[in-house]
C-alpha cells in the first residue's frame, strides 16, 4: 500500500462536541505537536456554525450528510448539505487537500469509554485499532451496522481512519479526563502512521475484538410516537456489558420492568445517547467478533 501523505484531524462534526473542537483549536495554536516526519497533518472544524450556536446541528446532522446522493447534489440547500459539500471538495478523494486518513472526533452521553470506530474493514484500519488496544486496553472497538458502500459519515469519505467517540460527557461540555485520553489516543495513531510510513510494524495482538452492531433498538413508544419507558437502571451504564435475555432493558413510568427478548448474549452500546432520542435509538445491541489482523 501506498504511504499515507496527509492526515486530518476533524473536530466539531457536531457543534456541541466540545472535546475534538477544543483539541482542534489546540493544534491550530500549537501545530508543533501534529508534526510527524513523513507526512502533514491538517486540522479542520466540521460545523462551525452549530459550534457558533451551541447547537449538535444547524437544520440537519452533518455526519449523516455524506452519502453520494447529497455530495453530488447541486440542489440542496440545508447548510449542513452544502457543508458536506465543501468538506468533500477540501478532504475528499479529488479534494484540494485530500486525506490519506481521516480522524474524526466525537464525544458521547452514553459511557463509551474511549472507542475507535474505524472508517473501513481495510486491514489497515484493523491493524490501527490492534496497535491502539495494544498500547491502551481501555479501547474498544465498535463497528456499526451498514447495509452498503454509500454511508452517510464523515469518516466514510477516506478508506483509512476511524472515528474516536469518548464518553460518557453531556453535550456542551469539557471533561479534562477525556480531553487528555482523547489527545493521546491522537498522538498514538500520528506515531503509528509516522511507523507505517518507515514500514516499520508494532508488535501488536493477533486478533482483534470488535463489537459489531446487530440491532438497533428504540424505546417503547405509543401509537403517537411518544416514548414509554426509560432504559432500566440496571442497564444504564453498562455499555459494552453483556445483556442476557430476560433482563431488563426499560422501565416503563408506572415501575414496569420491559426485559430482553433476545436469543443470546449481546453487548449494548451507545445506551441512552442523547442526541440519538430523535433518531429512535435507544441503544445499538452487539455481539463480538474476533478478527486476525
């Protein structure tokens, strides 16, 4: 493969995702510390508008803006529409700086931990994440549930890459914890691109764990679309846990205790996101998966 010549560090995809917009700003003020020797680093601030306002988005969500449909369309008018639209001209594949590699970063109401979403199955991603678990067990590796090629993220528009959701932090919010994790996990992946490039390999694991998304689950609702129920104590904060059937999920207003109908053990992440209530996610259930990288 190729030598990665330039990577990009994205920050405020969503405007109220204070973690990846302030490590943004910190590089911007001090670009010294992105410096590797055998590529270039950029930094770019993915909805500076929703950042302005303190808002995730202005009209729609900007990291569900990226499939071909919306990029090759010059009719659209939402300003997250036109934003992906320039984003894609900047970093994309024919872009006027595009990206070998892509790191965007997110944070999370629900306890994620540090998580790496990698951008493909390319083994180069797989490898990324191996090194990255390897130099910090406390990464998990979580993989969503796509259908085909066309995917709406921002990560989406470079094969190599990944995503960084930390969590949990509510939204508008600086945690000094996850503010330094998250830089290091930054750090970590330059050093290893920066090691790629010379073609030198880290020792890493064989395999790999990665919690690849199943299902995705809403909460109880009425005819009226209204929610009926509240994720179960039991189960807030248990991302990444396992959830065996006949344990509780919800708990409805009245004390009602909704279980698990499943077959087999799954691992819940994402559980009670905030911004995913207006998506009808409650939660996206996972099972591990073992890979050799």
């Amino acid at each position: 493969m190729k030598q990665i010549k330039r990577v990009v560090i994205v920050g405020g995809t969503h405007g109220n995702e204070l973690t990846g917009i302030f490590l943004v700003k910190k590089f911007e003020r001090s670009p010294e510390l992105i410096v590797r020797s055998n590529f270039e680093s950029l930094t770019l601030l993915g909805n500076p508008k929703a950042y302005a306002i303190g808002r995730r988005y202005v009209e729609t969500d900007l990291n569900r803006c990226f499939q071909r449909q919306i990029l090759e369309n010059r009719n659209l008018s939402s300003y997250e529409a036109i934003r992906a639209q320039e984003i894609y001209k900047i970093i994309g594949c024919k872009g006027s700086h595009p990206a070998d590699l892509i790191i965007d970063l997110h944070s999370t109401t629900a306890n994620m931990g540090l998580t790496i979403i990698p951008a493909s199955k390319h083994p180069f991603n797989l490898q990324l994440a191996a090194y990255l678990t390897s130099t910090n067990p406390d990464v998990k590796v979580y993989r969503w549930q796509e259908t085909n090629q066309d995917s709406p993220f921002l990560r989406s528009i470079c094969e190599f890459g990944c995503a960084i959701e930390v969590g949990p932090i509510a939204p508008g919010v600086l945690d000094a914890t996850l503010f330094q994790q998250t830089e290091a996990l930054i750090h970590a992946i330059l050093d290893y691109v920066e090691a790629y490039n010379k073609k030198i390999k880290p020792e890493v694991k064989d395999s790999l764990t990665i919690y690849q998304t199943i299902q995705v689950v809403d909460y109880p609702r009425n005819e009226s679309g209204e929610i009926q129920a509240m994720i179960h104590p039991r189960l807030q904060f248990r991302d990444y846990q396992e959830l065996h059937p006949g344990e509780p999920m919800f708990l409805t207003f009245d004390g009602q205790g909704i279980l698990y109908e499943g077959e087999s053990i799954v691992y819940p992440a994402f559980i009670n996101e905030a911004a995913y209530y207006e998506k009808g996610i409650a939660m996206c259930l996972t099972q591990e998966q073992r890979e050799i990288v």
